[in-house]
C-alpha cells in the first residue's frame, strides 16, 4: 500500500482571523465546463471489513471537474467507500477506473501513477504538529518528485497562497485556527497538481462561517482549476453550496438509495427518507 495516511496532529485552534479571509472575496468563479465524461467510474464495488460487507453493488461515475459529494448517516461507510476508491483498501468485488485505470487492480509503477493523480485530505488526517505549513506541504514533493529544495520552496509557497496562507507558510499547525489548518491540508494534498482531490468532512469541527468559507474555496478550485473534487459531508448548508451531484449511501439497503442535484432529490425524490434527509426532518419512528 503506497497511499499511506497522513499523521495525527495538531487539531482545531481558535477561530478564524479576518485577515485570512482575503481569499474568499476576490474569488470569481470562471466556471470551467463540467464534461460528460467520466474521470472516475466506480462498478459492482463491493467493500467492507473482515465478513461484514457494508456496500455491494456500488455503481456510478464522477464526471470531469465536478464537485461529487458522498453523503449518508453516520456508519453508512463514506469513509470506508472514499478509502476503497483511492486504493488504501483492496474491495471484495469490483473495480475503480480513475482516468482510465483501474486502481484496484493496479500494482506498481502502474498504481503509483494512478496515485500521482489524486489527492486526499482524510476525516482524521491533520497536519504534521512540528512542522511548518510549507514543510508539511513539502512532503509529498519531496517523496514523489525529483525536485531541487529551492524548486520545492516555491510550490509549497505558492500551494499555500492558493488557499490564502500565503503569509503564514512559516507557521506551526497549532499557531493558525482549525479554518486555516483544513486550508493547508489542502494546500497539501493539492502539492502534486493531483486531477482529483477527496476531501472526507473537511468543514467537521468548524463553525459555520469558516465552514462556509472552506466551501468557497472548493468551489474556486474546481471551477478555475478544473480539480474533480470528491467530498464526503453530511452538512447540509455545504451540500447545497458545493455540490454538482450528490450519491446517497444507506447502511440498511447496504448502498446508493439516491443519486443526483441535491434540490431534485429534495424537491422531487420518490423516497420519503431522503427526501426528509434533505430537509432535516426527523426520521419517521419503525412501527
Ligand atoms: N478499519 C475498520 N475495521 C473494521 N470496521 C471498520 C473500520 N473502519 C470502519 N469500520 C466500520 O464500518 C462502518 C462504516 O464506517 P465508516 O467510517 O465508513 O462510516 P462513515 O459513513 O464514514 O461514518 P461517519 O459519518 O461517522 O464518519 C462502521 O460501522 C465502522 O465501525
Ligand atoms: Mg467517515
């Protein structure tokens, strides 16, 4: 397994500074077409662990530049489904074709290509607390590319500008608040130029407005970059911000229950339970 999960570290810190708000305002969103065709094509996954399989059956594609959010209660296997589909986890059936490849079935050079093309932020994975931003944005330019020191620099410097952290690339994880810590985590993931970005609950533990802010940045990546952005959340207010398509996932049907534009499945799902999930209704009691 090359795709090794980041450190532990440094967790939230207080809340967020106006100063490293500038990012939010200046950005326009050119709005880089979504295309047709898939750059991820997920077919009959089926995953879980040990004998217990949470998903089968799994279908459905990402499409090129568009922001894809995976949603579903708390144990539904977000989590687990994203780490399947960047190859951390080997499936019980299935296959992940990312930009033609399969990465379940990839192995060496072949795989470490594929790998070169995503970046992940995980739900858990903070930054590296003795480290700077610019170092812990260094890390996978140091481990994937042959890059002089001085070349290295400049990229974490200019990583961490994209997000606005162009001013602190010299501090400690701890030193910033939890807003700008998720910035720099994907500042980060974002150091190889990777085509796919997976971000499993970026705004957890961020207050509504940094959350909200976290969101205007995905959006400016993928609209101006062109990034395909996978993200996992269960935060409404950022489903509605980010989302281009959303899939649905139930622990109890053990799959997708819904895919689509998030205002579709809320205004006009068949399914009273997701139509309640996105208007934040309560479950209806078993009888
Ligand atoms: N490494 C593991 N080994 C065994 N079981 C696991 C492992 N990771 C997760 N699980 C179990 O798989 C189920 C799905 O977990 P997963 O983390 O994918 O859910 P999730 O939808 O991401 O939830 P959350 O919203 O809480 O993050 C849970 O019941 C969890 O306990
Ligand atoms: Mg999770």
């Amino acid at each position: 397994m090359s795709a090794a999960e980041p450190p532990q570290g440094a967790n939230s810190s207080p809340s967020e500074g106006s100063a490293a708000a500038e990012w939010v305002n200046g950005a326009a969103s050119a709005g880089a077409p979504i295309a047709a065709e898939p750059i991820i094509r997920v077919r009959d996954l089926a995953v879980g662990y040990e004998d217990v399989t949470l998903l089968e059956h799994v279908a459905f594609d990402v499409r090129r530049g568009e922001i894809f959010v995976i949603l579903g209660g708390s144990g539904s296997g977000k989590s687990t489904l994203m780490k399947h589909m960047i190859g951390l986890y080997e499936p019980e059936k299935g296959s992940v074709v990312i930009d033609g490849d399969d990465i379940v079935s990839a192995a060496g050079d072949a795989r470490r290509a594929i790998l070169r093309k995503i970046g992940v932020m995980y739900q858990s994975g903070a930054l590296f607390g003795s480290l700077t931003l610019a170092e812990n944005v260094r890390l996978p330019l140091e481990e994937y590319t042959d890059l002089e020191s001085d070349e290295i620099e400049l990229i974490a410097r200019m990583k961490l500008s994209l997000v606005g952290l162009g001013l602190f690339t010299g501090h400690l994880p701890a030193a910033i608040s939890g807003g700008m810590q998720k910035r720099a985590a994907i500042a980060r993931a974002m150091a190889l130029d990777p085509m796919i970005l997976f971000l499993d609950e970026p705004s957890a533990g961020l207050d509504p407005i940094t959350s909200a802010d976290l969101d205007t940045l995905i959006k400016r990546l993928a609209r101006n970059l062109g990034v395909t952005f996978v993200v996992v959340t269960h935060e409404l207010a950022s489903i509605f911000a980010i989302a281009d398509r959303v899939i649905m996932l139930d622990r109890r049907k053990k799959g997708i229950v819904a895919e689509g534009d998030p205002r579709r499945l809320r205004d006009e799902s068949d399914d009273p339970w997701v139509r309640q999930f996105f208007r934040r209704e309560p479950e209806p009691m078993a009888t």
